[in-house]
C-alpha cells in the first residue's frame, strides 16, 4: 500500500510537467542463452525499471535460461549475472534494467522489452520486481518452488494452465498502481498466497488441479479484489472490514466470526483466507 501511495504522488507531481527529448533514443537489442549445466534448481532475481516485460517456459531443454532484450542504451543500463553452482546445487540468475538518471523524459522509453524463458526440468525459485509498464507472467510447465511479484504502474497478467509438478512454497503478489489479472492458479500447488492491493482492482482465478490445503492472506487497498474459486473447495474466511468497503460472501455460512462455505466439512480440500479490507470490496465468485 505504501509503494501504492509513493507511486501516485510521483504521478501527481509529474503530470502537469513537459519534458523535451534531450537525450537521442538509441535502442539496442541483447539476445543470450545460459546452457543448462549439472544445476538442481534456479534461484532468479529479476527487477525491470520500465517496459513491458514477458517471462515463460523454456522450449529448449539444453538451456538453463534463454533472455531476449531491447532497450534504450541512452537511458538504461542492464546487469546480467549468473552465477554456477559450484557442488551441482542451485544455479543464481540476476537481471536488473535500470534508468541512468539522464536529463529528459519521453514515451518512447516504455518500448524496452524483456522476454525470460526458464528451464522446464528445474525448481524455480523467481523474485520479480516491475517499475511502469506491463508485465506477462506464464507459468505453465515451469516447477515453481516460489513466487514474489510486484507490480508498480502498469497492468500484469498470470497465467498457469497446467498443473505445477512440484509443490510451490509461497506465493506472494503486491500490486501498485494498476490491475491484477490472474488464470490457473489452483494449478500452482501453492501452500501460501498473499496477496497486497494497491491501486487498482485484481481478479484471481483459482481454477486448476488442487493437490493440498492452503491458506491465504489478502490485504486490499483502493480497488476491488474477486476471487474465483472452484466450488468443491471448502473456504473458510476470516475477515476485518471497515465501514468504506464491502464483504461478498455467497453461499457462505457463519460459525463465530468466520464464515464457512457450505461443503467445508465434506471438502477434499480445504482453503483458509484472511482478509483485511481497505476501501475495495472482497468478492467470492464461485465457479
């Protein structure tokens, strides 16, 4: 909610402010592939400052990783490490495109463009950091160990359509200024998810191949949050709401201070979520 509120005054600021084109574009492109060594699992850190950012599935399996990028080398710089274990361990990938502080301020700039693609065979351990822009997460066919996105301004959309071959440990998602689109979640055989709203609604799809009980944390900021849920899932909710924001709870039943859906007692599988609302809504839409 912080960085929310941090990036709206940035906005504030600036929107009534013209800047001429002071530095010339000059757009480069950096095409690189990591073979794939004696690696047991993939530690990345990926933090892009502005652009439109795209991470997926690998489709050559001699390849650790696979990096297509393009950005203005006037007005950014991009670190690129890897690091190979030593013992055949886990492999530490680290890609960070960043803004050189040069004079000017311009559009153009949102045409830089990063696309990752990660080795299907290895657990993924991915911390991904967005500035302005929008970002595409697919995560299908990859084997996600964990999760940490957040998003800054801009719009994001993930996406898993087939089930997560591994246990995933921890999800944790923060959105800034914009809107969160996710399918397939129940795909990544999650443990935890939190989830913390900023600006901007978020709609998260929980269809897939449930494997085990999770429990969910969702704090919401300014904006709606509506979580789809497959409906032989029992859910239990337990939430703190203040009188700005609205509690959607269909086919719900209430125990105490907790609601439970219907079926919680007979379910295969069990889901505990823990809400704490801002100004947006919490909406339930079984599916």
């Amino acid at each position: 909610m912080k960085k929310a509120l941090s990036l709206i005054c940035f906005l504030w600021i600036f929107s009534g402010c013209h800047f001429e084109d002071r530095v010339p574009i000059d757009m480069v492109s950096i095409n690189q592939t990591q073979p794939l060594g004696d690696e047991k699992s993939l530690d990345s850190t990926i933090h892009f400052d502005i652009g439109s950012l795209e991470i997926t599935n690998e489709s050559d399996p001699a390849a650790l990783y696979s990096m297509e990028l393009l950005y203005d080398r006037a007005s950014y710089e991009p670190e690129i490490d890897y690091d190979s274990p030593i013992s055949g361990e886990e492999g530490r990938f680290r890609f960070s495109l960043d803004s050189t502080h040069k004079v000017g301020i311009r559009r153009e700039r949102h045409n830089n463009r990063l696309r990752l693609a990660f080795n299907e065979s290895l657990p993924l351990t991915m911390r991904v950091t967005t500035g302005v822009g929008d970002a595409r997460l697919s995560l299908s066919r990859l084997k996600l160990q964990r999760l940490q996105f957040a998003s800054g301004v801009g719009g994001a959309k993930i996406s898993a359509y087939e089930p997560n071959a591994i246990e995933c440990e921890r999800i944790q998602l923060e959105n800034g200024v914009g809107s969160i689109e996710a399918v397939g979640l129940g795909n990544l055989n999650f443990r935890e998810l939190e989830f913390e709203g900023g600006v901007g609604g978020a709609n998260l799809d929980f269809t897939g191949e449930w494997k085990q009980d999770a429990e969910m944390r969702i704090t919401i900021g300014v904006g709606g949050v509506n979580l789809r849920l497959p409906r032989e899932l029992g859910v239990k909710v337990e939430a703190e709401k203040n009188f700005l924001s609205g509690l959607h709870l269909e086919g719900f039943n209430q125990r105490g201070s907790a609601h439970y859906s219907e079926n919680y007692d007979t379910a295969a599988v069990t889901v505990s979520i823990r809400v704490t609302t801002g100004i947006g809504g919490f909406k339930i839409t079984w599916i």
